[in-house]
C-alpha cells in the first residue's frame, strides 16, 4: 500500500481541480522508471483510466493507481508534500530505498 499525508492530500485535491481532473473519482498515477543520479527515478502523473496491470489503492481520500512492477519498488511508501520558503514538493518516503538523492527525486535499492 502507499500512504498520503495529509499536505500531499490537499496539494494532490488543489491540482487535479486545476488540471481538470475530479480528485473523487481520477487517479494520482505513480511510477517508477529508470533514470536520475541514483538509478531510478519517481514518476507522478494524474490519470482517469486504469489498466489491467494497475493496482489501486486509497489512502486519505486519494486514489491511487500503480502499475505491478512499480509496485514492488514502492510498498510501504508515503507521499507527502513540503511547501514554503524551502520545500521541495511532494516527496516519497520510500522504505524500500537504500540511497536516494539530494534532491530526492531518484533511489536505488
């Protein structure tokens, strides 16, 4: 299962309204795919479809879509949301990590 915070919930909630997307009904799609400074990076998209190989979960009112393989990568993950003056975005607290970057964009296992 991967969590969202209650930040990443309002932030998620205040740009799929912006996007067109309906926050009680679209899904936040997250993936991962290879690339970054450390391997393999975090993808994170709006979407209103699911696929066959999605799996989906709801944590805090926000939907959740994640394709199998990405799956493995982020069990136990939280999503959350740093704002203000030095915040970063949203940003994964991935368990499952053994490094990550400075930028927190990127892991590895």
């Amino acid at each position: 299962m991967i969590k969202v915070s209650e930040t990443a919930k309002k932030k998620v909630s205040s740009l799929m309204e912006e996007e067109g997307f309906d926050p009680r009904n679209d899904y936040v799609r997250v993936g991962v795919k290879s690339g970054g400074c450390s391997g393999l990076s975090y993808d994170l998209k709006f979407d209103n479809t699911i696929g066959e190989n999605d799996k989906v979960f709801e944590d805090n009112e926000v939907k959740i879509a994640v394709d199998k393989k990405s799956f493995l990568y982020l069990a136990g993950t939280t999503l959350e949301y740093s704002g203000g003056l030095n915040g970063k975005g949203f940003v994964f607290n991935n368990p499952n990590a053994n490094r990550t970057c400075g930028c927190g964009e990127s892991f590895s296992l």
